[in-house]
C-alpha cells in the first residue's frame, strides 16, 4: 500500500532543495531532473489522492491542498528559468537520469516503481508505446476520389547554398546574440514594400500595417517570423498571405483556445476557401478543406497523414510553443515543415508570436529551424548567402550588426501599437470564440435546450388556451415575447431551476480556464493585462490558473477593505512583476485607472453595453499612450454568442438616445428578455 505522508515529505524535501538550488543561481542539469521528477510525482500523487476512496473526504482535501502548495513553489521557481518553465509541459521528455531519480525517490518513500519504469533505459525506450496515429475517412476519400487532388511532389526545393568563406565558423551562437549585442535599440523589422490595393475578399478593408505583410508575400517573400503584438491582426495577415501566393492546402497549428477563433477569421476573411477544424481523432474533418486548422495538443495524432497531404503552406500560432525543442509539440512542427519544404518549391512558412524577440533569444532556434533560416548545426539557403556576402566573420567587429540584418531581412516583421497607432482605432473590442470543456459543452447545451423545451410547452399551452379566434400564421411573434416576459421574471423571482442567468453563470465558469490561458499568453507577450469577471468563482478559477502558470497578478475584489483594495491596485500599477489584474466587473469596473495596461480580457459578458464600456475604459482613459484591445471570450455554440450580439446591437442604440434620439437607452432586462425570445423562436422554427 502506497504511504501518501511518506511520498509527501519525499517531495517536500526535493522541492525545498531546488527551490534553494534555484535561489542561488545554481541551475544544473541534475537540479533540473530533480525538478521535473518532482512535476511528475506531484502530478501522479494528485491523480492518486483524488481517486482514493480509503481515505476520508477531509484527509484527500488536505493532502490536495499541500500537492497545491508544492506546486505554487514550482511555478514560481520555474519563472526564474524558462528551462524549468518548459518541463512543466505536459509533453515534456522524461530522460533517463529523470526516470532513474524518480525511482530512487520512490524507493526513499518505500515505494516500488511500477515494472515499466524498472526496465533498462535500452529497453524502456524500445517497449515505449507507439505514438497513436489516426486518418480521417475523410482524407482517404479525397486521395480516391480525385488523382488531380494528389498532392505535387515533382518541384524540387531550390539547392542550399555551400559555404565558402564562413565553412568552418560557428555561426547560430553568433547570429542569435547579434540581437543582443548589435540592436542599439533598432527596431527588429524587415524592410516592407507599400501597401498593396488589390481588393480584400469578402469586401472587408485591411489596416495599412497588415497590407504591407500581404505585399511583401505577393512580391515573392515566402518565410516569416510575424511579431506584432497583439492586437494588430497577425491572423488576418497570415491568411490573406496565404491568398495573396495560392498556398493551399494551408496548415494552420494554434493553440486550443484560439483554434474556433481562426476558422471563424478565415471565415471572415477569405469566404471563398473552405476551412476545416480538427477535433480529438478527426472524425469531423472535411478532407477537401483548402485551410486545415489543429492545435497543438492532438497535433501527433495526426503528423502521418498532414505529411503526404500535401500542403503548400503552414502557419504555427503563438510560436513562442514551440521554444522547447524536446518538446513532442515542436518535433512534430519542425517534422512537418520539413516534409513542406523538401517537397513543395518556395512554401509559405509563417510562425506568429507576440514575444518581444529581444527575450529569451536562444528559444528562436526552433523557431528559425521551422522557418527553413537553420537546421541544428549552420545557417541554410538564402541567409547562408547573405552571410557570405557581408565579406565578415564572427571575428569582425562589423559582423554582428550586419548579421542581425541578415536574419531580419529573412523575414522579420515587429510593429508595436505604439508605431501604428494611426492604422488602429484607440478603443476595440476583438471576440475571440472558443469551445467549451467536451463534457462543460454538453452540459450547457442540454440545459440551453431545456429552456427551450420548457418554453415551448408554455407557448403551446397559451396558445391552446386563447378564447379569441384570432389565427396567426406561423410564429405568433408577440406572444413569444410574452412567453419569454413569463420566463425572464420567474427567472428573477427564484434562484431554483435552471434559468438564463444560472446558465450564464456556469458559462462562466466553463469559460474561465480558456479566458486566463489567453491573458497569460498575452502577459506573456505584451505586457500588463487586465482581467474582468463577473462572479467570484470565475475570479478564482483564473487566479488558479495563473498560480499554476507563475504569473503575479493583483485580485481586485468588492469584499476588500479600501486599504486592501489599494494595495493591490498599486502593485498592479506600480510593480513591473504584476502582470495581471483579476478585477470584478461590478466592483471594479469603475473609479479605476489602469492606464499601464493596452489589453482587457472579458471572461464573462455583461448585460449592458455600458457596464462593458465602464470596464474597458479602466485602461481606456486619459494617460493611456497606445491603443486598447478588450478581448472578448465568447463560448461557442451557446447562448452566449447570441446574447454578444445583442450587447452590440443595444450599444448602438444607447449611442443614438445619447445622440438625442427619442429612444430610450436599453436596460439590461432587455438584453436578458431578447436573448430569450431568440431562444424560443429558434426552438419553434426548428419544430416546424
């Protein structure tokens, strides 16, 4: 029988040490085996103590709660070494120094390691389980149904070019700290070609910033570290490139929050291309799909059929994911684009990433080996050409600066908002879809359709017990917004049931994960983030989140004393560590100045254009020197889409009252009873 308070104190023990270890600087090999075996056996002890069933209810909650503590101390150790930061990845490699430490350390508590972690490291790694690789039905009816549909292997890839001068110079140390020695503060940035005017399919007008990436593509320009901050339309870019050189079938990798949100842009954007989404094992997948759209996490189930489907061209979303290059995510990235570029002649390659590149340079080795700029040893193609026509080597003290242009010219675009300021309005709201947890979704959709179901059944019944003979063809409309009227105030008077506003809040809370996942990514990119929900338990599950992520973040509460509200307030404004703050949307959506931050997360809609308004002009407000992006988290395929229409359609009218209009500004009882009456007219013309 497994001994929890034995294995606990064996990870307590390791913990302190390499926090200790860490804290003075002394980041070795062997103290980083010891940190991620003590990732692995926090992991493992979790999974064990919550299914223990011996154990009573109060013991598991205790132990969970000293596992939480273990690992609140490895994510702020890890902050300190982005190696570190990298072992915590679910797919990390486990080494055989790791595996053999794990085993001791269990071994410590009394434990005896399962056989297969026993075996030799020879024969561990060839009894490993085979990686599970799926194809789509619909893939292998593309490839019979069609020969001209086979993807075109016969245009060879241009030679690489030999080295002459430079044969024998190590040049990736060099070329990576060029951007550290020789920026000069110079901004990182290609030289781009003026905006193009070719029109913008689906008659949608580009920004001058994004028409010049366009250009650049349609001039000839085929590989591209796109580096822009958030905010300024990387995506947009990244698809109308794609349009702008016929590079499909594209292969789109992004993270799993963002994945809805590109196929709805590419929607948007090119509507005459088709995009596919893939889901789990691809069941779903259209196999004639011109934009192939996957994230990360299911990315190795699929690499063997992306590999002979032919793509033309491929974009990796928040490449920054892609930094660790032991990492299964990246092996499979640099795979595939390996197999792009040996078989397609000048693909289009893209890797977007907001990471200032001035941070954690050497991380850009994976991402410049996608890019086709290097492999593991040298510079390839064109930057090894232009290299050699500097007339320099690491040994001149013009190499550097001139180096840093070469890598640039290859393809490196940053804009700042700052610098396209005019190209951007002051104040957006961008709305970034995403898909609910599989079982959170069913469960929400199945409360959606027994609102429905229960509106219905009041509907039939009035309309079964009118004394008047008066008949309405189809959808008795003003009886539907009785209906939902009905509805919406036995919804106010109880808190029993489900209702609208129950259903929004576990929305909410469905939400919560993907909304602070995207914050820290884009704390991580840009700065300074603000963070607005509605309701404590999404506030909670979100600082959860960024505990487990290591980020410092500011919790801004209406149970706080004003002392305590200050406090935090002012290390969010004032300390450059606090990237985040978690603001209540009722307590903190006014009277704040959050100037230092250009980025808004809204976890949670509000019933009112004007309390959204309140929330995003925190930071939208007079000493705020960059345009403000309030990112909008709307689940997809539920009700919360429909009631972010609504918002937007109020706030227009609420404009036109302000204007003088006779109309009266909307309460939020309006939002609440037209997301109902649409409810109902969608479950009625269903029916019929």
């Amino acid at each position: 029988m497994r001994d929890g308070d034995d294995v606990m104190a064996v990870i307590a023990r390791a913990v302190r040490e390499v926090e200790a270890a860490v804290g003075r600087g002394r980041v070795t090999p062997a103290v980083r085996t010891k940190f991620q075996v003590v990732a692995l056996l926090v992991r493992e002890e979790h999974a064990r103590v919550r299914a223990e069933q011996t154990s009573s209810s109060t013991e598991r909650a205790e132990r969970l709660k000293r596992l939480d503590g273990i690992a609140t101390i490895l994510a702020k150790t890890a902050v300190r070494d982005p190696a570190l930061l990298a072992l915590l990845a679910e797919d990390a490699v486990v080494s055989d120094a790791a595996r053999s430490l794990k085993r001791d350390m269990l071994s410590d508590a009394g434990i005896e390691s399962p056989p297969d972690e026993v075996a030799p490291p020879d024969r561990a790694a060839a009894a490993a389980p085979p990686e599970r690789r799926v194809v789509p039905q619909s893939v292998v009816s593309r490839q019979l149904a069609n020969p001209f549909l086979a993807p075109d292997f016969s245009a060879a890839p241009p030679p690489q070019a030999r080295p002459r001068r430079l044969a024998g110079w190590e040049l990736l140390g060099p070329l990576l700290s060029s951007f550290e020695r020789a920026g000069g503060g110079a901004s990182a940035c290609m030289a781009l070609p003026a905006p193009s005017s070719r029109p913008v399919p689906g008659g949608r007008e580009l920004m001058p910033h994004q028409a010049q990436v366009v250009a650049a593509a349609a001039a000839g320009h085929r590989t591209f570290l796109l580096a822009d901050e958030p905010g300024l339309g990387k995506t947009a870019q990244a698809l109308l490139a794609a349009e702008a050189v016929n590079a499909y079938p594209l292969l789109v990798v992004v993270p799993n929050v963002v994945k809805t949100n590109w196929a709805r842009e590419a929607g948007l954007w090119t509507p005459h291309r088709s995009a596919t989404v893939v889901h789990g094992d691809g069941e779903t997948v259209d196999g004639f799909a011109d934009i192939v759209v996957v994230n990360y996490e299911v990315l190795d189930r699929h690499v063997g059929w992306f590999g002979d489907f032919g793509f033309r061209g491929m974009v990796v979303d928040e490449a920054h994911f892609i930094k660790n290059k032991t990492s299964q995510r990246s092996q499979h990235v640099l795979e595939l684009s390996d197999r792009i570029r040996s078989r397609t002649a000048r693909p289009l390659l893209m890797a977007l990433t907001g990471t200032p590149l001035i941070n954690d340079i050497e991380d850009f080795r994976a991402i410049w080996q996608f890019l086709g700029w290097i492999d593991e040893a040298k510079p390839l193609g064109e930057l090894m050409e232009s290299l050699e026509e500097t007339g320099l080597t690491p040994a001149d003290p013009g190499f550097y600066p001139a180096a840093r242009a070469c890598v640039i010219d290859r393809g490196i675009v940053r804009r700042r908002k700052v610098d396209v300021a005019a190209d951007i309005p002051a104040r957006r709201i961008a709305d970034l879809p995403v898909e609910l947890d599989e079982k959170a979704g069913r469960s929400i959709r199945a409360a959606e359709q027994d609102l429905a179901r229960r509106m219905v059944r009041r509907y039939e019944t009035a309309l079964a017990n009118r004394s008047s003979d008066v008949v309405v063809e189809g959808i008795d409309r003003e009886l539907v917004r009785r209906v939902a009227r009905a509805e919406l105030k036995d919804a106010t008077a109880t808190q029993s049931g489900e209702n609208v506003f129950s259903m929004m809040r576990r929305i909410g809370q469905a939400k919560a994960g993907p909304a602070a996942d995207y914050a820290a990514q884009l704390a991580r990119s840009a700065g300074k983030v603000v963070f607005f929900a509605k309701h404590v338990d999404v506030m909670d599950a979100a600082e959860d989140v960024f505990d487990r992520n290591g980020i410092r973040y500011s919790s801004i509460r209406g149970d706080q004393t004003p002392g305590s509200r200050q406090r935090n307030i002012d290390a969010f404004v004032k300390d450059p560590g606090v990237a985040v703050a978690v603001c209540s949307l009722t307590a903190a959506g006014v009277g704040l100045n959050l100037q230092v931050a250009s980025n808004i997360v809204l976890a949670e809609l509000s019933w009112t254009d004007a309390e959204q308004t309140q929330a995003i002009d925190r930071s939208h407000r007079i000493g705020q020197t960059e345009p403000v992006t309030a990112w909008r988290i709307i689940a997809a395929q539920t009700i919360d889409s429909r009631i972010a229409e609504l918002i937007d359609s109020k706030a227009g009218l609420a404009a036109r009252a302000l204007d003088g209009s006779d109309e009266e500004v909307p309460s939020s009882a309006d939002v609440q009873h037209e997301a109902l009456v649409a409810l109902l007219t969608d479950a009625l013309s269903a029916s019929q």
